[in-house]
C-alpha cells in the first residue's frame, strides 16, 4: 500500500467538511485534483499513480484499493437522495484516530486548498471543474494522463 496515498485519503476523510457527500468518485477524483495542484506548484504529483483518462474522467483503482485495504477507513454503502446506492469513504472509528504521518505541511496545505476550493461545489460543478483541468482537456478519452507534461503555471 503506497504510505501517501493512505495518509492522503486519511487526512481527506478526517477533515472533508461534509462526510456524506465523500463518496468513493470523489474521493478519487479530489485525489487526481490533489497530484495536478502539487504538479503545477513543485514540478511533481504528491502521489505515485499513474493516471487514466476513461470515460468517467480521471480514473484509476488505486484509490479506492488503498481506501479498502487501510484498516482505519472504511466504504460503506448508502442510499442517495435518488433512491440509489452510493458508496461512502469513512472513518472505521473516530475521526481523531486516523494518523497522516507521511504528509508534509506542503502536502496539506494543497489539500486544504484543493478541498477549500471544490468543497461547495454540488456534483455537477464539481465533475466541470475536474474537466476543465489541463491534463483532462489536452488529453483524450481512453489515454493516460501525464501530468507532468502539462506546462506548469
């Protein structure tokens, strides 16, 4: 299990301002978010994924792997507000138990801003944002996504 990405994903579950609305894709989605922001301000992605460009957008298992694999979270299903199911990133226990040793104060304060930044946005503006990165729009669908090719700003 790659030791960032888990404290990435602890440190979002601990601190993600409304719990209910982590599901799985944006979890994953607010991950690839994460690595383009550290990719523009230091050269590099905070985590090691190698990022693919599928019909859903910026996609890889990787989050979702660690996710299920770390003993401290959990992804519980749930009903939406439609009547369907979705799936949920949680604490196992208390939000005060999940540790995030590997990350760098650098490493949180682009989480913060990533968060700070889409944590309003309903679903649809949330999926437009992600679309409108770079990688995603000079990029096509069924590619991989090298971030750091894309001119940093």
């Amino acid at each position: 299990m790659d030791n960032k990405l888990r404290s990435i994903i602890r440190y979002i579950v601990k601190n993600y301002p409304y719990p209910d609305d982590l599901t799985k894709t944006r979890i994953t989605k607010l991950v690839y978010l994460i690595d383009w922001e550290n990719v523009k301000k230091y050269g590099c992605q905070m985590t090691n994924i190698a990022w693919y460009f599928n019909h859903y957008g910026p996609y890889v298992a990787d989050v979702l792997d660690t996710a299920y694999e770390d003993k401290s979270v959990c992804v519980k299903s749930t009903m939406s507000n439609f009547g369907t199911v979705k799936y949920i990133v949680k604490p196992k226990a208390s939000k005060n138990e999940l540790m995030y040793d590997d990350l760098t104060s650098n490493d949180k304060n682009i989480i913060e801003k990533v968060v700070g930044k889409t944590k309003n946005f309903y679903w649809n503006e949330f999926i437009n944002y992600v679309y409108s990165t770079e990688p995603i729009k000079k990029s096509t669908k069924y590619s991989a996504l090298n971030l750091k090719k894309i001119k940093r700003k």
